[in-house]
C-alpha cells in the first residue's frame, strides 16, 4: 500500500524520523512499491510490503544515521575528500 503523504506513514517512521528522512522513505516506499510488484523482482520470497520497507529504510540511512547517544536520526556529515 504506498503513501499518499507523511501523515500516511507508520508511526516509527513519523515519530522517529526528520521531516526530509520522512520525503526519503515516502518516495522509496513508493517507488519499491511499484518496482517490486512482480514477485520475480523480489528477493527470494520476500512479501511486497516487506521488501519495499526495506528498500525505504536503506534510502533513509544513505543520508541519515541514527545517533548513538541521544538516538535521534541526524544527517550524515558529508566526507569532502582532503
């Protein structure tokens, strides 16, 4: 079931996540959603849903990480070479 909006998301995801991590998974979700609807597509026999979420979480933690102390999500520094 994709999201129409981030008020559609689950509650880990609004509750936890920045408003842009939430654009991220909103957009991924979606986009995973249509790609993987032929199960073929599918690792193994990972159910639709299951494979979209992970889809979502990976495009989140490409630009976010979760902060081992406080545990709030936070941008990633980006790594300018020297």
């Amino acid at each position: 079931m994709p999201y129409n909006n981030l008020s559609d998301l689950p509650a880990s995801v609004k509750d936890n996540l920045p408003r842009h991590a939430q654009e991220i998974y909103l957009k991924a979700f979606n986009n995973a959603w249509k790609e993987y609807e032929d199960s073929d597509k599918r690792l193994g026999d990972s159910p639709h849903e299951e494979t979209a979420y992970r889809v979502a979480w990976a495009a989140v933690k490409k630009v976010y990480e979760k902060d081992e102390i406080t545990g709030k999500w936070k941008r990633k520094r980006s790594k300018v070479p020297a």
